[in-house]
C-alpha cells in the first residue's frame, strides 16, 4: 500500500509515519508538509506541500489512503489565516482526494468538534458536532464535519474515517506544544517539582499519547472501517489525575480566575492559548471509546496518566525531535515574543 500524510513532521504525524512505515502491509509512504526535515524514515519520501496553495492533485494520485492530519493552532488573533490552513486547505485536501481517485481517506477531527457536553457520563459518536462557537479550533473542527459529510454524499466510493482524539501527549512534542499553548513565558523547569496543581472545578478532559493515536490512524488507514471514532485512554483526567501525574497537592482555584489571567495575557499577546480555547475544554463531553475498541480494534498502551508524566518529562527536559515543528529551540524566546501572532 501507498501512504500519503499531511502534517507529516507534526506531533501525530511524526508518530504515525513511524507506525506505518513498520507495517509490512505499507510499501511506500509520502510525507507532506511545508517545511521539510532532516529526520529520514524508511520507506518515507518527503515533498514541500502547503495544503492550502500546493496542487495536491498529482501528489495524491496512486494513493490507497490519505491521512490528513496538516493543522495550524496559531495565530487565535487571526481567525482568517487558521481558517485558510485548517477550513481552506483541508477542503482542498478533501477535493484533491476526490480528483486523484483515493479509496480512503483518513481525517484527524477531533473531541473539540463536538458540542458541549456532560462530563459525569460518556458520549458516543452520535453526539452532535456543532463544537463551541468561541474558539477558532472548536468552530475549524465543527465546520469540517459538515463538509466531510457533503464530500462523503458525493462520493460514495471513497471509504472516509473520521478519528475523534483527545489531547494527543508525547515526549519529544512537549516544546511545540509550549509554544503553541503557554508560549514564551513558560520557562523550561522540572514541573513535576511543583508542589501544587491548580484545582479548577469542571476542569476535566482526555488524553492519549501519540504512539496510541498513530496506532488508530494505522488501523483507520489500512483496515475497512468507517465512520467516526472516539480515541481517548483512560481515565478521563481530572486533578486527581493531574495531581497524580505531577506528584502535587491540588489547590482550588476559581475558574473565573484562570479565565481572567488567560484573557488578560492573550490580550497582551503573552499568552497564545485563547480565553475562548479555556472556556472549550470546560464544556468538552467525556468520549465513550467502546466503538473503537470493537470496531476499529483499537486498544491505547498507555494510561492517561503515563502520556501526561511523558509530556511532563519532556517539557521538563527541553526535548524536541528533527522536525521544524518539533524542534526544542526555535531561535528563542525573543523571537517568540516576536512571532507569537503567526506562529
């Protein structure tokens, strides 16, 4: 089988690569992304592509699968550029596979897509996905669901998953996503010496760590499934889980309060996690993950909890991998003082 992947130097991508190109099943891989490493893996090739300009056309052609993973976090004082990355260039993606005659595609949706919902219980894949209107990520996430449910009327040929994850942890991206959540402000120290963790109430999510999801997408790529897939590990995370990863005693603080000082520091262009990206993980549901388990015969390695400790340690650590995106050091923190407003 013939693999193409977008996004493939990113955090999921450079784990699903890996899982593909150890499957005996897949004989060639082709990686796209728009800034090339020197990170080699084999039966990878590497092509500069940007979904949102590139002609994908020729690139997809001879194509089993595609697994469009290529996204773009920031800049959230920008809606219209995330929107031409994640909304533009995905419907391109989408209409490229259409055009080079693809038999399936791979999608990475997300548990952001979803409305809100109740976090006592767990939701299937029925759940609406109409997402939380204040936030570029959660509207991104809700819009692409509709169109992929146009693209898959009009083309009924084409086998579409659509995989649901949580927060995607793992060691070597723990810089990236400090910069696209924390930012430049957050220094690299050992957080798990911290001896507090912030207890905010209805603060409860899920995770998986990224070799786990790469497994999902591997399954979604090379099998006969369709459809959605919820993909989370457990336990849902919650303080006690927080309070456990980072070995801290939990501290309650209002959720008021956090809002405020996210607000505050996004207004200041410190922070580049948005207010309206705090208020979406309060109201995310918790995911029911027996259709992936059954159907697309997935089964996660790790606990929630051991893919937050690895996060944990390589934020601590400063690690990072040869990727651009995942680089530890990306000229530093002046530069992202500079460049946090399109990152």
């Amino acid at each position: 089988m013939r693999i193409v992947i977008t996004g493939a130097t990113g955090n999921v991508g450079t784990s699903t690569v890996r899982a593909l190109a150890a499957d005996p099943a897949v004989t060639s891989l082709l990686c796209l992304a728009r800034r090339t490493p020197d990170w080699q893996v084999p039966k990878a090739e590497w092509a500069r592509a940007d979904v949102a300009e590139t002609d994908l056309v020729p690139l997809l052609r001879g194509a089993d699968a595609v697994i469009h993973l290529a996204w773009a976090f920031q800049p959230t004082h920008d809606a219209a550029a995330t929107w031409r990355t994640n909304v533009t260039g995905s419907t391109r993606v989408f209409s490229a596979v259409a055009a080079a005659g693809v038999p399936a595609l791979v999608h990475a949706s997300s548990v952001g897509a979803y409305s809100p919902g109740p976090k006592d219980r767990a939701v299937d894949e029925s759940w609406p996905t109409d997402g939380w209107p204040g936030a570029s990520y959660t509207r991104e996430k809700a819009y692409l669901e509709r169109v992929l449910d146009a693209f898959e009327a009009r083309n009924p040929g084409c086998r579409v998953v659509r995989l649901r994850p949580g927060f995607i942890f793992k060691r070597e991206a723990a810089q990236e996503q400090r910069r696209i959540f924390g930012g430049p402000l957050v220094p690299t120290v050992d957080v798990r010496r911290l001896p507090v963790v912030p207890d905010v109430p209805g603060l409860r999510f899920q995770v998986v760590a990224a070799e786990d999801a790469a497994e999902a997408y591997r399954l979604a790529a090379l099998g006969e499934a369709r459809g959605p897939f919820n993909i989370a590990a457990e336990p849902p995370v919650g303080t006690p889980e927080l309070a456990e990863a980072l070995d801290a005693r939990p501290v309650r603080v209002p959720a008021t309060l956090v809002r405020t000082a996210v607000a505050a520091g996004w207004h200041l262009n410190l922070v580049p996690a948005s207010p309206g990206l705090f208020d979406a993980v309060l109201r995310l549901p918790i995911m029911d993950t027996a259709r992936a388990r059954t159907e697309l015969g997935w089964t996660p390695r790790r606990s929630a909890v051991e893919a937050l400790q690895e996060f944990f340690a390589g934020l601590s650590a400063g690690e990072g991998m040869d990727t651009p995106p995942l680089a530890a050091r990306t000229g530093g923190r002046v530069r992202e003082f500079l460049t946090s407003r399109r990152l």
